[in-house]
C-alpha cells in the first residue's frame, strides 16, 4: 500500500450507490444533492450491471447509455466541490458473466465493483440467459440476500436444507470472481450472513465456514482488489455489523488488502449510514487509512 499519496481527514468518499437506474428508490439527482448536503468529497454511482436476462434488480441493457450520460451531467453539475465517477456493480456467475468478461468495456466506467449475489447449487441446471421459468426467475440458482422467506425456500428445494453447503457454493464463487478479476472493489464479501441474523441458519463460527471464507480470502487478497467495507445490511436492519465480519477484515489487513467504506445506499437516508461502524471495524482490524478510488486512480484517506 506504499506510495500512494495520502489525504488529510475528513474525507466523505462512498463508492457503492444504487439509483432509479436499478433497484435504488431515489433518482441519481437525488442522491447526488444528499451527497453534496452530507459534505461527501467523492460519489461513486454504482447501478446494478445489466445481466444476460432480466430482473427486478438489474439496469436495462438498453439504459447503459443514458446512465453514462446521466451520471456524467451530475458529475459537470457538481464538480469540483464533489466528484462523481461512473461505476456498475457487476455480477459475477460463473460460467455465464462476471466482471472480467468485457461487456462493459466500451461503457468509459471509471471502476466496477465485483460482487456475488448468485449461489449455483450441484444438480441445478447449467447458467445460461435461457434457464429462466415460466416467472422469469432463474432455474440455475437465486440470490443470497432475497427476502427469507424465498431463501428458506430456496435453500430446501436446491441444497434440501444443507444451509453449509450453499455457504461453501457461496465463497467459492467470491474466490472464483476474485480469481476472474476484472473489476477494482470486492462487493460485500459476506453477503450469504444477510439472512443468517443470530445465526439461525448456519454457523458462522464452525471450521466448515472459515475455511470456506478463507479460501476466498486468500484469492482476494491475491487479486489485488480493494475489498469494501459494506454497512448496507445494518442500514437495512439486516445484520448487526458490517460486511466482511471483524475476523475476515483482519485477516485480509494481515495480507495488505485495502479496505474502502461504502454505504451501498439505495436511498438517500443511506448515504452516510452506519459510517461509524464501518470506520470501527476497520480501525478494529488495525486499518488506518481507506484505500479509495478519484478521478485519477486509487490513493489513500487516513481514517482520523
Ligand atoms: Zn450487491
Ligand atoms: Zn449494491
């Protein structure tokens, strides 16, 4: 992490944010202003890549465009006060898309953030765009951080309720996107925690589950990607701490993984959510400065 020119605090910086373009509840204008009353130095919009099918969730293949064009008029509105990037949150599933396959390359992204949200259980039908069922849903896997109530379903249809195999399934596609490549921040590394509050359906303390996160940390930190440190799960009351768990993150500071804090806000009440908790965790794990992304590249913000 040498080298790197540092920036005297504070510094606002939040590289995970969703909009109107995706699943987000506010418009990019919106979430911009919030940004600039909240005092942020940097805001990276961060839509929900388009997939090789359709969701819910998923910005429209045809609105990359205009999302470019959207998010660089905010960036001409509101510069030199705060920056604006350009970013998309790329999913990675494996075997059919993941952030290294160049579908974006053309877009003039300022950076993308890699995330899983996808499990592809044994037995299930391989990904293509055409596995879809008569809903539209995916028939090669789901989500991890879908409502409970689908994911309980999910779980005793696809892995007959073995919660610690679709764990093992779940960090060996973060260690499959981080050996990929192809993007510049890991998204919410322990996203498969979202539905697992008290530990209800999984233990996160277990050999089987360290293990399994381990081995993705190990390609993380091999992949010399910016890992985020994610309160989105404690905004939405989802989980009491942030994303990745005080014993990853210290495991990944013990590799000389670089840590940013973002929000992934989908509303504007969000932007600045659990800041403190994530600033926390990362002094906790013995971090002193944020590892962050401007218009120039990377460099780093001590934490204060
Ligand atoms: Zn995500
Ligand atoms: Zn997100």
């Amino acid at each position: 992490m040498g080298g790197l020119p540092r920036y005297t605090p504070p510094m606002l910086t939040n590289f995970h944010t969703h909009c109107e373009f995706c699943d987000g509840k506010a418009t990019a204008a919106a979430m911009a202003d919030a940004a600039r009353r909240a005092g942020f130095s940097i805001l990276g919009f961060s839509s929900h890549a388009p997939l090789p099918f359709v969701t819910r969730w998923t910005m429209k293949q045809a609105s990359l465009g205009d999302y470019v064009d959207a998010i660089r008029g905010l960036g001409r509105t509101h510069g030199p006060d705060m920056r604006i990037l350009v970013g998309l949150e790329v999913d990675s599933i494996e075997g059919l898309c993941g952030p290294a396959d160049g579908r974006f390359d053309g877009a003039g992204l300022d950076y993308r953030i890699g995330s899983v949200h996808f499990v592809l259980p044994d037995g299930a039908p391989a990904p293509t765009p055409e596995a879809l069922d008569e809903t539209g849903e995916p028939t090669f896997g789901f989500t991890v951080d879908e409502s409970e109530e689908k994911f309980d379903d999910h779980l005793s249809r696809f892995y007959d309720g073995d919660a610690e195999a679709m764990v093992d399934d779940y960090y060996a596609a973060v260690a499959a996107c981080a050996r990929a490549g192809g993007f510049d921040i890991l998204g919410h590394f322990d996203l498969v925690r979202k539905n697992n509050r008290g530990q209800r359906r999984f233990s996160e303390e277990g050999r089987r589950y360290r293990d399994a996160a381990m081995a993705a940390v190990e390609a993380v930190a091999e992949s010399g990607a910016i890992v985020e440190i994610n309160t989105g799960g404690m905004a939405r009351g989802k989980t009491d701490s942030p994303y990745p768990a005080a014993w990853i993150l210290r495991e990944l500071k013990a590799r000389g993984v670089g840590v940013c804090l973002n929000a992934d806000a989908h509303e504007t009440r969000h932007l600045s959510a659990h800041r403190e908790d994530g600033l926390r965790a990362a002094a906790a794990a013995g971090y002193d400065r944020l590892t962050v992304i401007g218009p120039d590249g990377r460099f780093q913000v001590e934490l204060g």
